[in-house]
C-alpha cells in the first residue's frame, strides 16, 4: 500500500508527520507505518472526530481542537511543509488551502502533491491551465510542487525557494 510506504519512508528520513489524527484510512495507514518505524505522528483532530471515535490514541501526540478551522491553523503552525497523497474532498481542501497561504503569505513552506500513478494528472492540469490563463501569477507558479516518486517529492521540497508573496506585494505588483 502506497500510504504506509510513505509513512514508513518519512520516518526513515526523520520527517516527522502532522495530520488529521484519525486512526482510520489512507492517513491512518500513514501513521500507523510512520510509528511502527519508530517515527513522530502528530495528530491533530476536531472534537467532534473524537466523539465519534476516530481519533488514534497511538500518536506520539494527539491535539484535540474545537473545529477544522483550528485544525488546518495549528497544521500550519507546527509542519515545515505539506505533501498531498491521494484523497477525496477533505485532502483537496487542506492541499487548497496550503496553496491558497502560501501565495498570501500566510506561511513559505513548501507544498508537495505525491502522483501516485497519475492519480492527479488532471489536477496537475488543471493548475497549469490556472497559470496559462493567468489566474495564477507567474510569481506563483512554482507554488504547487509535484513528483510521482516520494524521494524525487522530498528532494524537490528542501531545495523550494519561497516565492514573493501577495502581502509581500505592491499594488503595482498586483
């Protein structure tokens, strides 16, 4: 499974993880293979997620957190960068909204997107066609970075330069 190959492969590299907090599917998976290697899992979840019974009580920490709000502002706060595995609505709105900081200038970490099999092919696209019809400034562009190799990704991601961001911007500039 892809999940627990990259859970397994950060903690060998001594990155740690940050996510969601949840013991169940891809990401538990991630978690579950970064600790059983000996790894740090953060864990990062809405009370009403651990009401529900979700939360993995086997993170090396577990944050328990009024909303998803808070949630994606203390992911923020405590990683140097994100990668997108594939996922569903939820994994498109944390990728987006990491994207979306960034370009303001609400952090200047490096976003990774793992294409596992071509799993975002049309996403990838998708975001070109942003930047080709200029809804993506040029200065921005790079923002997004993208490999379909775990090692390629990490290598790409400690080597990002942090772009000028919007508040970092003149009116002139916009």
């Amino acid at each position: 499974m892809a999940a627990a190959e990259v859970g397994r492969a950060l903690a060998k590299c001594g990155i740690g993880v940050v996510y969601g907090g949840g013991r169940l599917g891809l990401m538990g998976a991630v978690a579950d293979a970064a600790l059983a290697a000996g790894g740090e899992v953060i864990g990062i979840i809405p009370e009403a997620l651990v009401g529900a019974e979700v939360a993995h009580k086997g993170c090396t920490e577990l944050h328990v957190v009024s909303g998803m709000h808070e949630r994606k502002a203390r992911f923020t706060d405590l990683s140097d960068g994100f990668i997108t595995i594939p996922g569903g609505v939820g994994t498109m709105d944390e990728l987006w909204e990491a994207m979306s900081w960034s370009q303001l200038g609400y952090h200047q970490k490096p976003v990774g997107l793992l294409n596992i099999a071509g799993f975002y092919d049309q996403l990838i696209a998708f975001n070109q066609n942003m930047i080709d019809v200029g809804f993506i400034r040029p200065q921005h562009a790079g923002i997004l970075i993208v490999d379909d190799m775990l090692d390629g990704l990490l290598d790409k991601m400690a080597a990002y330069v942090p772009h000028k961001t919007i508040f970092q911007m003149k009116a002139d500039d916009l």
